[in-house]
C-alpha cells in the first residue's frame, strides 16, 4: 500500500515524541541503534490515520494492518538511517534553524483540549508539561530537533535538485488516469500500479461532487439488550421532537448526543460525499434539505438524527482547475521514489537486525 509521498509528508513532521528505553520493548537494530515497540506503535498510529483519511474503508481490505505493521517498520528504518547519514556527512544546521524548528514544534500547542486558545506563558507551560510527560528534558529535545534538521537538509541537498518538473503530456496522462477512475462504474481494486491514481479519484469525488454538510445527534443503544434499545428509541424520539419544534440542532447535540467529538462541534460530522456513509444513513441524509431534520435512523450502536446544513451540486472536474495541483502531486510522487531509492541505497549498506518474528 502506497500514498504519494507518505514518506516526505512524515518525516519532515519535527517531533516531541520519545520512547521508553526498557530492554523488552527493543523489536530491532539499526547500525546498532534501537527500534522499540513504543516507536513501532506511534509509527502505526500515524499511518492508519493517513489511510483511513484517505480512504475510510481501507481498514476493510484483507491484510490491512499486516500492511501498516511493515509500512511503519519501514518508516522508522528509513527515518533512522538518514539521520545516521546526516550526522556521518556532518550536516550543518544554524543555531537559528534550531531555533525555528523548536518554534515550529511549539506552535502546535498553542490551542488546548478545548480548542481554547492559549495565552504565551500558558502554550510554554503546556509545552514543558508534555516534555515532562515524555521524560524528555530540553536539552535532550533540542539535540533530537537538530538530528532531524539535518536528516531533512540532507534529503533537500541530496533529492530536491534532481527532481524535474513533469512535461505537460505527463500531467495529462496522469489526469486521463485519474479521470478513468473517477467516471468508472465499477468498483477498481486497489494494487501498486493504481492506488496513487486511486486516492486522487477519491480525493477529486470528495472536492468536486455532490456533498452536503452534515450534522448528527447519535443516542446510544446496546444491540443486545431489548431494555436499553427501547429506552435509547424513547430518548431519540423525544430530542426529534424538541427538535421539530424549534430546538437549536447545535445546542441539543452539545448537551444530548452520545458521539462526544462531534457534540463538541454541534454535532458538525463536516462535507459527505456519496459513499462514504452507510447506505440507509446515505439514502435518507442526500435527500434532505438544508436545515430539515432526518426520521430516526438505527444502526448497529444506536439512533441517528440528521440535519443538512449545506448541499453542494456536484461540478464538473475540469484539467485546467486541476493542473497545478496534479503536477505538485506529480513531483512529490517522484521526490519520494527517489528517496525510496536513496534509503534502498544506505540499507545495502547498514547492519538492521530483527529481533520479532512478525516483522521479518
């Protein structure tokens, strides 16, 4: 399983992440550096999470996290043996990239759980409590911070200037693929030749096609137990009602809906396209106009009630509106081939040893 440039998009992420040093967790070496357990799972966390938000139904496909387990391996390998190369090639980076890489990384705790924004000393305080958190002291950050500033120098110096930009026929080609895919009535299985044209498809249905703006209110049920299920219905049908009536969709999903993320949100579940719900929920959700509220719809762990609070039609997906994106797309799909290849280079010449099984 592949997503263009995956691996650019990964690993030039600066990170506070850190992992416990126990002997146990150790699953691999590289050129004598540990890869741990605690690494592997962060790793595989991360993927999923691009997966799935490429692809929803990806974690329905045969082999699905054997897929993840090895990509994530991988990932880390590839992410070990640039550092050690940048640091054998004594790259060199400025106090004042330092400084702005350690910046970088802080800017991402400048909102709280709560989305509330945080005030300068509060965003510090935060953000020397998660160092504290992943017994991580600031000395110990800034060195990893500056590991992998030359790690992605190295990569820009090495890569970046043998990378072209693509001709207009390749950008055509690949758009005349992409097309085939998106104006297919059948359903195209996923392989190592298609699943980069695939994952555009998709991404060009979500952008350019029919969707709507959905919100829901969820009243959980267990499916086991006819008791619950009966009082879960009672609840629904009487927040339906309130509803009907007058009550604010956002204000009842805060305070009455049992899907917690999105409560927080007014029940806003963002854009749907076709196919990316169930289809008893898809059927009734693509009908409705803006602001009318859906009949309860029952699924496997409880009640549904849905109001649209935006319809787009769907737009015809035109070369010239998609141009410029395809070939960023384009280069980004060959910068990391070319990195694929780099890291196939320095693994001829590493010592990796696999300590678990499963991963061999």
């Amino acid at each position: 399983m592949k997503i263009i440039s995956s691996f650019i998009l990964t690993f030039f992420i600066l990170s506070v992440n850190i992992y416990s040093q126990t002997k146990e967790d150790i699953i691999a070496k590289v050129n004598g550096e540990n890869v741990l357990r605690s690494e592997l799972e962060k790793n595989k966390e991360e993927i999923m999470m691009n997966y799935l938000e490429i692809n929803p139904d990806a974690s329905s496909n045969p082999g699905f996290e054997t897929q993840v387990t090895k990509d994530a391996f991988n990932k880390i390998i590839s992410e070990k043996l640039i550092r050690q190369e940048a640091e054998k090639q004594k790259i060199k980076v400025t106090e004042r990239e330092i400084e702005e890489g350690i910046n970088e990384v802080k800017s991402r705790f400048s909102i709280d759980q709560n989305g509330r924004k945080l005030t300068p000393q509060e965003r510090e305080k935060f953000f020397m409590d998660e160092l504290k958190k992943q017994g991580l002291t600031y000395e110990e950050f800034r060195s990893r911070i500056k590991k992998d500033l030359m790690a992605r120098k190295l990569i820009e110096q090495t890569i970046k200037p043998t990378i072209k930009k693509p001709s207009e026929e390749e950008i055509k080609s690949f758009f005349s693929k992409v097309m085939e895919i998106v104006n297919s009535t059948s359903n195209i299985k996923a392989n190592s030749k298609n699943e980069d044209y695939i994952n555009i498809a998709n991404r060009f249905k979500e952008i350019f096609g029919e969707r709507i703006r959905l919100r829901h209110i969820l009243i959980k049920f267990d499916n086991n137990d006819s008791i619950s299920k009966s009082k879960a219905l009672e609840r629904a049908k009487s927040i339906r009602d309130r509803l009907l009536k007058g009550e604010d969709f956002e204000e009842v999903a805060l305070k009455e809906s049992d899907d917690k993320e999105s409560a927080k949100r007014g029940g806003d579940v963002g854009y749907v396209v076709k196919g990316m719900l169930p289809k008893n929920m898809e059927d009734v959700a693509f009908k409705l106009c803006p602001g009318e509220i859906s009949d309860i719809i029952e699924n496997d762990i409880g009640y549904h009630i849905l109001q649209v609070s935006e319809k787009k039609i769907a737009e015809k997906i035109k070369y010239d509106l998609v141009k410029d994106d395809l070939e960023n797309l384009i280069m980004q799909k060959n910068f990391a081939d070319e990195v694929e290849k780099y890291v196939d280079l320095l693994k001829k010449n590493a010592k990796i040893e696999i300590y678990d099984s499963k991963l061999k």
